[in-house]
C-alpha cells in the first residue's frame, strides 16, 4: 500500500465543519473489494454482479455465485456488503441469459424485468446472495425498479429464497435489507411509497439522467445533454432525500455523480450522506469534502434549485468551489 493511500485511509470522510460521510465503493469483480479496502471504502455500495454472467455460455451455478460473493463479503467484514442482482439487458448484453432482440434494449426486458421474467436463475441469484449473508454484512438491492409491484414481487422471491436456504441446513443472516436502485422516473416520483416499503434506496443517476432526460447514456452525440447538474435531477434528488428523512429509509447514491468533486460537494448541500463510486476516486472526494463545509454546501444547493439550466447550475457551484477542489 502506497504512504499517500495509507494516509488518506486513515482520515476521516467529514466536511470542514465535522458532518460524517460515509463512501463506500462500486466493484464489479471479487479482487476489486481489496482494491477498495485499500482505497479507504467503508464497504461496497455497489457489487455489480452481472460481471458474472459476461462471456460464458451458461449462467454461473449457485455455488459458483455464492463463492463469489462469500468471498467478496469477507474481505470486506465487518463492512457492509450491497450486492445488487444482475442489471443484464440495456446496454450490458450478455451470452449466458438469452435476450430477445428488441428496437430500444434500454426500454426493454433489463435488470429486474428479466430477473421477474426467470425466476428460477433469479431464485438460484438469490439463494447465493443469502448464503453469502452467513458471512458478513449483506444487503441485496433492485435494479431499474419503476413500480411497488416490482419490488413485492423480488421480495416474495426472496423470502423463498431464505426459506430453501434454510431447508437445506444451510446459515443465513437473521435479516437482509432489500433496497432498490432509484434509476428510473416513475420510483423518483413515487419515492415516498418506495420509502415505505424498501429497508434502502440508492440513486443511480447514470441511468436517472438517461431516463429522465432521454438521452441514451451511451450516445457520444448526446453527451453534452446528460448531465447530472441537470435542474430536473436536482429536484429528483432533493425529493428522494427528503422522502428518506420523513420515512426514515436511508439514502445512498452510486451513480458517476458521486465521483465527480463538485457534483459530490452540492450532493452533500442536498442533504445526502453516503456514497459510493469506484475505489479510485475515494481519496479524491473525501479531500474535496474536507476542505467545504455543510453551511456553504447547504447555500449553494439552495441557490442551485433555482436555476434552469444544467449550465448555470454547474457554473454556479464551480464559481463557489471550483478554486478550492
Ligand atoms: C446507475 O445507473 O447510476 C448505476 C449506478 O448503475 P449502472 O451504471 O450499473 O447502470
Ligand atoms: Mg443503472
């Protein structure tokens, strides 16, 4: 471990004025969780786990998963473990789950959609991720989530899932949080019932702002539109916060935003308090967090709102913290 990471590990995620942050990191293969220890992560935030799903012909088996995952979860103990099931489809094609082809994959049968569509490789996802919870902190999250029914439907799977685990003699955790990925308007929108009824929700604004802004996230054309200083983001933001503070659900965000400085320091004026990104840009973060405080994030979010354009957003925050970060 290099001196300048043993240091910046040691330090402590806390704006000028002493408000805690928490970040976590975003892994997609199992040595990446060493990798984000390393990096100061107090946990993985996001473990993408269709990377095992990727160039084979046939989908992982369960003990191949759950090996997998135990192994992640124990680099990672006592830290927290967020393993979101497999967002397949979009614009991650895979070879091991048949995907029919569609006119719009982004708008088509993805993550969760797929997931609900095969509930037996679903299950056996599932049963590798409750077996895994024997070994360490482990929450399970949903991706692309539009709708309640959606997320009752994984929770009645899930709790199959636990009770074949358990019918086979096999240790599980007492409890496993089931958290969805704030990605898609419609949960935005209805976030006060997700808050309800989800243990957590993450925003993933990779995928928020291509959908909200229709702009396909891989478009190079389009680019220049999708941007998470984007005025309609913001609002999105602020009221999945406020929606986690009234129904005490907590927040998280694992979307790019979260490794961007300037995006990171308004984020924490919106009153978000755990983030995830890849390991890499922890140190980063957490130096530009240290050098603002809560007041002034707080002001320039305030004044943020008001505008109407991702530009004057962006110049907004830049002109106040651009200098110092
Ligand atoms: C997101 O959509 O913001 C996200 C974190 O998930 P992914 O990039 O894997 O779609
Ligand atoms: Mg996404």
């Amino acid at each position: 471990l290099s001196r300048e990471l043993s240091v910046s590990r040691d330090r402590e995620a806390t704006t000028q004025d002493g408000v805690r942050v928490t970040l976590r990191a975003n892994v997609e293969l199992p040595a990446e969780a060493i990798l984000a220890r390393d990096h100061g992560a107090e946990g993985i935030g996001l473990y993408r786990t269709e990377f095992l799903y990727i160039d084979r012909s046939l989908p992982p088996t369960e003990d191949q998963q759950f090996e997998i995952f135990r192994a992640v979860v124990e680099t990672m103990r006592p830290m927290p473990v967020t393993l979101r099931t497999f967002d397949i489809g979009g614009d991650k094609f895979m070879s091991s789950l048949k995907l029919p082809p569609e006119m719009n994959p982004m708008l088509g049968l993805r993550a969760v959609r797929l997931a609900l569509s095969q509930p037996e490789v679903f299950l056996e996802h599932l049963r590798a991720m409750v077996r895994a919870s024997a070994y360490g902190e482990v929450k399970i999250m949903i991706p692309m989530i539009a709708s309640l029914s959606e997320l009752r439907q994984v929770r009645v799977l899930l709790e199959k899932a636990i009770e074949q685990v358990k019918a086979r003699g096999l240790p599980c955790a007492d409890e496993i949080p089931l958290g969805i990925m704030v990605e898609v308007p419609a949960a935005a929108v209805l976030v006060d019932l997700f808050a309800q009824e989800a243990s957590f929700m993450s925003l993933g604004t990779n995928d928020l702002v291509q959908y909200t802004l229709a702009v396909d996230r891989t478009s190079r054309s389009l680019a220049y539109l999708a941007s998470s200083f984007d005025p309609a983001i913001l609002r999105l933001i602020r009221s999945v916060v406020r929606a986690g503070e009234g129904w005490a659900c907590p927040v998280s965000i694992c979307g790019a935003m979260a490794s961007d400085p300037l995006a990171a320091v308004l984020l924490v004026g919106l009153g978000m308090r755990d983030f995830s990104m890849e390991a890499a840009a922890i140190p980063e973060i957490k130096e530009a967090l240290r050098r603002v405080t809560l007041v002034e994030a707080e002001a320039v979010a305030r004044e943020a709102l008001r505008f109407g354009t991702s530009d004057e957003v962006e110049h907004c925050v830049a002109e106040a913290f651009a200098p110092r970060l």
